[in-house]
C-alpha cells in the first residue's frame, strides 16, 4: 500500500486518480468519471457525474453481501441498564420501515427532517432513512433549548422533526416534547408532523400533528433506497455557536461517504468486522462520521453509547464497554480522559477489565495536552493518538495514520496532514510564517471530499466565513505553527492568542504548563484586559481527586507552583500571576471550554448563559471568581 509519504505524494500529484480509486470503495448507481469539478471556485464539487444511495452503501450491500448477521450497531446504556445489538440485516430492515413511515408523512428527495434524540438506536434509524430517501436530514443536540431549536428549525424548514419522549443526562431525565412543543412555537416554519419515540422514563402527552413512532412503523410499508446526486446534500449540521444565527455546514453524499469509507481504513485502521467506540453524541460531527455513517460505510461494528465516562456508575465504563465488545478503537474528547483522569487517577478501573483487543485511542475535539496523553499512554500501553478537525471538515485534517503506518509521537501534535489537506500557517499579511512561529492555520483549495462544500442556503456566508481571509484558502480559525518535520501544533482558536506588551503569546501554551503539574486535572488560561500590558493571563485549574485542597497554605503554595512553572517554561514576558482554583470549569455540550465565555465575564460583558452549556451552574459559580467579587 505504501508509505504516508508515498501516499500523500500520490494524492498531490495526481488528485483526480487518487479520489476516484479511493471512491471504487463505494457501490455507485452510476460510477462517477470524473473526481472534482473546480469550475465555480471556491465552490468545489466531487464525483459531480455519480449518483448513490449513502443508506444503501452502510446497510444493504453488507446485509446482502453476507454480513447480514454480524453487529451493525450496539446501544449500550448504562443509565438505563440496557443493551440492544442491532445486525446489519435487523437495522436495514428497521431503517427501511422508518422511512417508509417518513415517505408516508410526505417526507420525500431534497426534504428536510430535523432530529432532535437522545443518543438512542432510533437517533440513527432515523439519519439512514432520510438518506434512504434522499431527505437532507439536520440532527440537534439532544437536551438544546427550545430557542437554539426553533432557530434551526426556521433556517432548515423541515417537513417532519423526530423526537423523543426525554433523554437522559446522568442521573436527571429530561423531557423533550415541553423544548420541541416550545421551539414549534417559537418558529415561523411550522412542520407538518412530529414523529415522536415514547421512552418508558418519561411518556409525553401527544397533540395534534404529533405521531407515535411506534404506530407510524406498524402501519408502513419498507421503502427502498433513492438514487441521488454525489452533490446532493447528505446533511445539515448546525454549528454550535453561542450567539447569533448558526451557520448550516452543508455536507454532499458522494464525497462525504468516500473520505469517511478512506479514513476508517487508513487513519482507524478498523475494517470489516471490527468494532469502533466513539464516545461522542449523534448531535456532533463525531457521531455523524464515527458512530454512525463511516463504521457502517465499512461493515464494521459501531457502539452507540448512552451515558458519561464518569459517575454511569462509575468511571470504569469506557473500559467495560471495550472489554465487553471487543473493541479495536476507540475514539472520544480530550475532556472526556481529564475526567477519568480528575475521578480515577491511577486508572484502577482500566485494569478490571480486559483490554487485550484495544489497539488505539484516539482523542479530538480540543487540544490534547501532553499531560493526559502522557497519563493515557502509560495506562494503556498502547498509541494514543491525536487528531485534529472540525464540524466544517467532516473527517480528520491532520492525524497519526495508524492503517497506513504509525509515524514518530510528538505530544502536543496531532502529526501531518492527510492525503487532500495542503496545509499552511500564514501570517496576517497572508504570507507564511518561519518554521515554529505561531500564525493562522489555512488549508489551501480544493480541499478534499468531505468537507463542507457550502452553508446551508447561505453561500455569501461561506465565502466571507471561511474563504475571504486569505485568497485560495479556507480559514481554519485556529493558531498553531508547523515544526521542521512537518509536524502540526494546534494551539487553540485564533482568539486565545494574547498580546501581552506586544508578545502574542497563546493561552494553550500556557495551559500544556499548568496540566503537567501532578494535582492538576484540568485546566484554561484565559487572556483579560489590562490597562499597563494591554492584556495578561489568567489561570484556573480543577484538581484531581484525592488531593487534600484544604490543607494549611495548600492553595498559596499551588498558585506559587503553577506560576513559576509558566515562568520557567514560557518565560517571564508571559506575566501569569493569578491562578484560581475552582471546582469545575464551564463547557459546552460537546465538552469545549467555554473560554470565550469567561474572558466575557472577566472583562464586564457579561452575556447570557449560552444555550449550548452544558451546566449552567457551573458557569454561575464561577462568576464571582472571574469578576474577582
């Protein structure tokens, strides 16, 4: 197969070949002839001749081709105490009959279906049966506010929402059909049906225009699989944004489906037969790709797991599940092993199970500090292994390719680029910048299949999001450099670059410092105004359980640490004097840092708590501390 370098040369040298083999992977209604159509720049479109059905792709052709009987999907909750194992051939036919139900409510080619689910079986019965259908599906987190829901619901205008009854989140049951029945009202759009699955936690009452998913599959007849446009879109996927109108990244079907089927081989190194945990929501780009449409597109098994890594009922159940099923890799968020790290830092519980079978962690989402791929790597004795994309991307920029070879770990990278990504770090004149000096990270165009070809209805917006920054490139909107050997360092969104006194300095830098200390389990540096140095840092840090807080002069003496280890590593010019301990830091429902948030706070513009956090209450009482009170 060839080296990394030999294989990322092939998909520069000759881009047209490389895609359309790595497209042969597929069945195609009609085989595309030709990889990109670069006629409309920026406006990219790949195998523009072909046409496909995504759904029959993952499901039917492995139902059919002799893997009918092997896992296709396993729901895995502990917070119901429940696991359901869904063969290739049960989840065709399932999916099959949702969509016949969504034909009959009118749902048909080009329409659009909103889900709004838990992380439940049905979430991904229901994405494979809008694309059975050819429907744009558009999926939102679970458990989103009534108002974050009403806003996509207007910009995407579904003829059908599928919901369910509640969800789960620890320990608390959360009912949807209040937040959908409020979002409807809120809405100008008004769909035509809402298909809701009653979960036995919470019945919810139903109205008029509601539809019990139950009934609406025993009354339908199985609807086959609707050839479609490669250009077709797929699925719209709302950014998560905390204020204004969320953009609509635009997914297409054929590119979308073959850089998925390229990656799972040749970045998971997961084939036929094998199972993949991501540890991610369905409402994520993660679980779009990696729970639910790459692992089937290859015939593997995917677990769809509902619940936390932590307190479910205890912080050992990422390492049940992968003993249980066998799992070859595994796949979740930085924040998600900070806090296995903060509830079990010894990784007791990792050693109560067998992990023979698991070959590979890999971590995305935020930046992975060498401190927890340092802690990760010892546990497990096995490659942890960092990537970095985005919701805009699809599938993974830059990561380790552990199918095609494993290339030499430098913690705090998440390696090279992939085949299709010409990756650069440009200055604000939009010139490259010395090797190992921080600049905005672009990709150069076309990018490669599966990346957002548009927003949704709205392509003034994609141009001046993403390409008007630097001309022939799209604007990542993260900082890093690229060292001598071609190795990425993400360091954080651009705007977590501080200028202190004229140093831009990034706060990510500054947090790999404070996470190498040994009580530290998370932490974030933050960049406030300050009226001598124009901005300085600000540190706070959650310690790791077990360590004795409320010891005489504990937390003097840990401030006195942590700054003079930003003092020794960073430098002096970094200015970091002040490190507040605090209970927890704020996030997002994905797991991001609210970091933006907190500088707001910190600074006096104090904005509404975000619809996407994760708990409101965390951010409420870190308040004071930011505002010093």
């Amino acid at each position: 197969m060839g080296t990394y370098e030999d294989i990322f040369r092939a998909s520069v040298s000759d881009r047209e070949r490389f895609w359309l083999d790595a497209a042969d992977a597929l069945e195609w209604h009609k085989a595309p002839s030709k990889a990109l159509d670069d006629s409309r720049p920026p406006f990219y479109r790949w195998f523009p001749d072909g046409e496909l059905n995504v759904s029959y792709n993952a499901l039917d052709r492995h139902a059919d081709g002799g893997r009918g009987d092997q896992p296709a999907l396993i729901h895995d909750s502990p917070v119901t105490g429940t696991k359901t194992t869904y063969t290739y051939s049960r989840l065709r036919d399932e999916v099959a009959t949702f969509a016949g139900a969504l034909r009959d409510m009118g749902v048909g080619t080009g329409d659009r279906v909103v889900i709004y689910m838990p992380m439940v079986p049905e979430a991904a019965v229901a994405m494979l049966a809008c694309a059975r259908l050819g429907a744009v599906h558009s999926v939102v987190f679970g458990g989103f506010a009534a108002k974050e829901l009403a806003v996509r619901i207007d910009d995407a205008s579904p003829v059908v929402v599928v919901s369910a009854s509640c969800g789960i989140e620890g320990s608390r049951v959360i009912e949807y059909k209040p937040l959908l029945d409020k979002a409807i009202e809120l809405a100008a759009h008004k769909p035509a049906k809402s298909v809701v699955l009653q979960r036995p936690q919470a019945k919810a009452t139903l109205g008029e225009g509601d539809v019990d998913w139950a009934e609406a599959c025993a009354a339908a007849e199985p609807a086959a699989p609707v050839p479609v446009k490669s250009t077709d879109p797929l699925y719209v996927l709302y950014t998560s944004g905390t204020t204004g109108k969320p953009k609509g990244v635009v997914r297409d079907g054929g590119g979308y489906a073959t850089a998925l089927a390229w990656s799972m081989t040749n970045v998971y190194d997961v084939g036929p037969g094998q199972t993949l945990f991501t540890a991610s929501d369905v409402g994520w780009v993660v679980g779009h790709s990696y729970i639910v449409y790459a692992p089937l597109l290859v015939g593997a098994t995917s677990v769809l797991y509902e619940g936390k890594p932590v307190g479910t009922p205890d912080a050992g159940q990422f390492w049940r599940v992968a003993s249980e099923y066998g799992v070859r890799s595994m796949f979740t968020a930085p924040t998600a092993f900070r806090a296995l790290k903060k509830e079990d830092p010894n990784g007791d519980h990792a050693r109560e199970y067998d992990l023979s079978s698991l070959k590979y962690l890999f971590l995305a989402g935020e930046r992975l500090d060498p401190e927890t791929y340092r802690w990760a790597s010892e546990l497990l004795q096995i490659p942890v292994i960092d990537h970095w994309w985005q919701t805009e991307t699809g599938w993974p920029i830059v990561a380790n390719p552990a199918g095609i070879e494993l290339l030499p770990v430098k913690p705090g990278s998440p390696t090279k680029p992939l085949p299709g990504w010409d990756i650069q770090v440009l200055d604000g004149d939009g010139k490259p910048v010395p090797t190992g000096t921080n600049g905005a990270i672009v990709a150069k165009l076309p990018m490669p299949p599966g990346s957002l070809p548009t927003l949704w209805n709205d392509d003034e917006r994609f141009v001046s999001s993403y390409m008007s920054a630097f001309d022939g490139f799209y604007l990542t909107g993260d900082g890093g450099y690229l060292d001598e050997d071609g190795y990425l360092y993400v360091m954080g969104r651009t705007d977590d670059v501080i200028n202190v006194a004229g140093h831009r300095l990034s706060t990510g830098g500054m947090e790999e410092v404070l996470a190498g200390h040994p009580d530290v389990a998370e932490c974030a540096v933050i960049g406030v105004a300050d009226q001598l140095k124009g901005q300085v840092p600000r540190g706070f840090v959650v310690l790791k359980s077990g360590v004795d807080a409320g010891a005489d002069g504990y937390e003097e003496g840990l401030r006195a640490e942590l700054v003079q280890m930003v003092r020794d590593q960073v430098g002096a010019v970094a200015s970091l004097k002040e490190v507040s301990v605090v209970a927890a830091l704020p996030k997002t429902r994905s797991g991001k840092i609210l970091r933006k948030t907190m500088r707001n706070i910190a600074e006096g513009t104090d904005e509404p708590v975000p619809g996407t956090i994760d708990d409101a209450s965390v951010l409420d009482a870190l308040r004071p501390v930011l505002r010093n009170e």
